[in-house]
C-alpha cells in the first residue's frame, strides 16, 4: 500500500535549483582523485567498463567494414572489366 501526501509538489524551479544544490554538495563531499591519473571510479566499475568499452569497439568495427565493403563495391561497380 503506497501513502499519499496532502501536500502539493514542489515547483519546477524549485526542484531544479535543489537539485543543483544537492548534486553540487556531493560533489563537494565525494571522494576525491588524490594525484593526477588516479582513477575517479573505484576499481569494482573496471570490468564493466572494459565491458562497455570492448561492445563499443566492436560496434564500431563492425561499422567501419560494412562502410568499406561498400565503399569498395561502389568503386569497383564503375569500373569495366
């Protein structure tokens, strides 16, 4: 059973300047890199996006070989044998 509040909802423009407030304040307080190049992320995210890095790779492989395939078969169509 969900409750509900006899008390309207905020406006949009003050939710949108809480929110604001509210994602500056974590920024403020979460953890910060402590030398150049340390990892923003904690390491348990690595091999989820290794993961997304590696689907992304083959995503654009696989486009870059139908782009060539059909670049090369557009080229040799013109060409008279």
């Amino acid at each position: 059973m969900q409750l509900r509040s006899n008390v309207p909802p905020l406006p949009g423009n003050v939710q949108d300047h809480l929110g604001h407030m509210l994602r500056a304040e974590y920024y403020e307080r979460g953890d910060k890199p402590r030398y150049l190049g340390d990892p923003a992320l904690p390491t348990e995210f690595d091999p989820y996006l290794r993961r997304l890095e590696m689907n992304d790779m083959a995503l654009r492989m696989r486009w870059i070989r139908a782009t060539g395939a059909r670049a090369i078969a557009d080229a040799l169509k013109d060409l008279e044998v």
